[in-house]
C-alpha cells in the first residue's frame, strides 16, 4: 500500500508542477496532497519532498502558519471554481453536478472559515 501511496504522491507532484506553468490548474492543493501521501508512504521521500526548495518556497509558509495572502487564497479559490465548473458544464449527470456544487460550497466555506489571511 506505501508503494502507491508514494506512485499517487510523485502523481499529485507533477501535476503540482504543472500547475506552476498553466495559470488554470491550482498547484497548492496538489503540493498539499503530495505532502500527505509522502507522509503516509515513505519517510525518505517526505524528507526529501520537506526539504526541497519547491516545498520551501511554495508550501512551507502554508503548512506552517495554515495562512495564506488574499490574493493566493482568491486565486486558488477561483481557479478551483473555474476547473469544477468546466467539469459541471460538461456532465449531464445530474447527481455528478450536485456533488460539484456541494464541492464547491464546501471548499469556499472550508477556506473561509479555516483559512486565515495573512499581509
């Protein structure tokens, strides 16, 4: 099972990276993901993953202080909307849409209530 858990981890990571490069995929919350299934899978590659300069530089302030700046929190936050609506727009199952929007709600909720913001 650690085995998979690391193969999903470096998955969310480059997918993460990705995100860096496309304005439209958020690359936070699959930094987030990468870090909890590294931390669950592998020592080594937790370590390794906490102490790269790609953790440090856009996940270690987060992990720390479970605060962001506004204008990260409202860019993460709309850009997860657009990628969720793209998909409620494209699937006409109507249980699949009701599972969007309550992911959209509670993520919203779930940021602003939990989030804090930081200057």
């Amino acid at each position: 099972m650690k085995i998979v858990l690391v193969i999903a981890g470096f998955i969310s990571l480059g997918i993460g990276m990705i995100g860096i490069i496309l304005p439209l995929l958020p690359t936070t919350p699959f930094l987030i993901l990468t870090s909890v299934l590294f931390a669950k899978g592998s020592d080594r590659f937790n370590n390794w993953f906490t102490e790269s300069s790609f953790y440090k530089k856009h996940l270690k302030e987060f992990i720390d202080t479970k605060s962001m700046t506004k204008k990260k929190k409202w860019t993460l936050l709309i850009l997860v909307d657009l990628m969720l609506l793209l998909s409620f727009i494209s699937i006409s199952i109507t249980v699949l849409r009701i599972a969007i929007l309550f992911l959209i709600i509670a993520k919203h909720y779930y940021f602003h209530k939990y989030i804090k913001v930081v200057t």
